[in-house]
C-alpha cells in the first residue's frame, strides 16, 4: 500500500509570521522621529555655553570653589570672592 504525504498545513492557508502589532511599530516610529529632530535642532543650535570649562582644570581647588581663601577666583583676573579681602 503506498502512503501518500499530506501537505502540513492545508491548501490555500499561506502561513503567517508573527509581527509585532501594527500600534508598537508606529510608536517606534514615532520615537525614532522625535529623537531625530532633537537631536537635529541641537546640533544647528551650537554649543550652550562656548566659553565654559570643565571642573576638573589644573589649578582648581577641588572645593568647588566655595571658601574663603578664594580659590574658585585664582583663574578669573580681577574677580573678588567677596569676603573683602
């Protein structure tokens, strides 16, 4: 007697694959826009402060220039802690 192979799923039945719902998709899709155009304005905006350094510069205290001997001025000539020194 000879077998006869049946077809694993039935004719006409095209298989599916499984996709992350259609609402996920726009909402990454949305984010991804979002992000984009912060990130675009923020690169045609420049830098906020251009002048400003880092803490971490040669000559700083490590107090954060806070205290009174005046330590947070010692970079910028003519300005005063004000303690009146």
């Amino acid at each position: 007697m000879a077998q006869i192979r049946q077809p694993s799923h039935p004719v006409g039945v095209i298989a599916r694959v499984p996709l992350p719902p259609p609402a996920l998709c726009g909402f990454l899709l949305l984010l991804v826009l979002v992000f984009s155009a912060s990130y675009a304005a923020g690169s045609a905006a420049g830098p906020v402060a251009p002048g400003m350094h880092g803490t971490g510069t040669a000559g700083s205290t490590g107090d954060g220039g806070a205290g009174g001997s005046g330590g947070g001025t010692r970079d910028m000539p003519g300005m005063t802690d004000g303690s009146g020194h």
